[in-house]
C-alpha cells in the first residue's frame, strides 16, 4: 500500500489549563485537528502533494482517523515566558522532486523569528538535497526553490502558571 498524502494544509493553535495534557488538547482544538490519531512523521514534502487552506483540509478529516503530521509543539507553566512553535516549507521548482517541513519550538523568540528559522531551516534542507550553495537571505530567488513559506503560533506563558502550549503543524491527507 502506497501511502504518499496528496494533500497537505497548515495549521496552528494554543491552549491554557492547569493540567499539561489538556492545554495541549485546547491547542489542537484550536488548530482543528482535535478528532485525529496524530503520527508524527519526519521533514519531506512529498512530491505533487497539493497545499490546501485549513478549511478544506479540516473537512477531509473524519473522527478517529490516523493523520500524518509535522509538528511543532512548545509548552510552559511559567508566568509570562514567550514561546513558539513554527512548521516551515520549502516546495522545489520541480515538483517531480520531493521538498523539507521543518519544526522548530523555542523559548524568548517572536513569532516572526522562529517563523523564519523554520523556513529557513526547510531551504537549507532543500537546498543540501539539491546538491546547490545556500545562503538564508538569498534563497528566495533561488532558480531551484519554488516557495518557501511557514506557519508559527507564539504566545506568553498564563500569568497564573497555567500550562500554556503552542502548536504548529503541517497536516497530510492521503
């Protein structure tokens, strides 16, 4: 059996409790992918795989289904202590070739700054396959690299030392 997804979308969310489990559970809830058997999986953007938005992908999903992931998660009971988690992506021109999906999950860094180590890390990652020099601030027009892009969700810890958690994920759909 062939298990290559054919479609992927991106997602995000956060969640506050007092027990670590459920703030986690609130974060997928918000993310939308709370009804899923989650199955992490490695960094490869299969090859002809189509990105969807969030809402058609969401609707694909039926209860208790066993979903393949990419994610990032990032979590705290600390009052007030920023944390990120980001999924970052980099498609090749040629999309016979397989692309990288990238996490990242970090303490004290704004969403734009992780947003950009995961995409960054992703190119990298692309750009080594592709046997082709990379340089971060110059990859976007790279004549390899089709798109690059990523998804991050950051937020302060609860100032009452609830659990906090932050969730970034890539959802694949077969």
């Amino acid at each position: 059996m062939d298990l290559i997804p054919k479609h992927i979308f991106f997602t995000k969310g956060k969640g506050v409790h007092k027990d670590k489990l459920a703030s986690f559970e609130l974060a997928l809830r918000k993310a939308g992918i709370e009804k899923c058997n989650l199955v992490y999986v490695s960094s490869i953007f299969p090859p002809k795989c189509e990105i969807i938005p969030k809402a058609r992908g969401v609707k694909k999903i039926n209860p208790g289904q066993i979903t393949f992931c990419v994610m990032a998660r990032s979590e705290t009971n600390e009052p007030n202590r920023l944390i990120s988690a980001a999924v970052g992506l980099a498609v090749p021109k040629d999309r016979k070739h397989y692309g990288y999906i990238s996490e990242h999950h970090s303490f004290g860094q704004t969403a734009r700054k992780a947003g950009d180590y995961a995409e960054d890390l992703a190119a990298t990652m692309l750009a080594t396959t592709l046997g082709i020099a990379f340089d971060p601030d110059e990859y976007k027009a790279s004549e390899y690299i089709f798109k690059s892009t990523n998804i991050c969700q950051s937020t302060e810890g609860n100032k009452h030392g609830k659990w906090t958690t932050a969730i970034a994920a890539a959802v694949m759909l077969l």
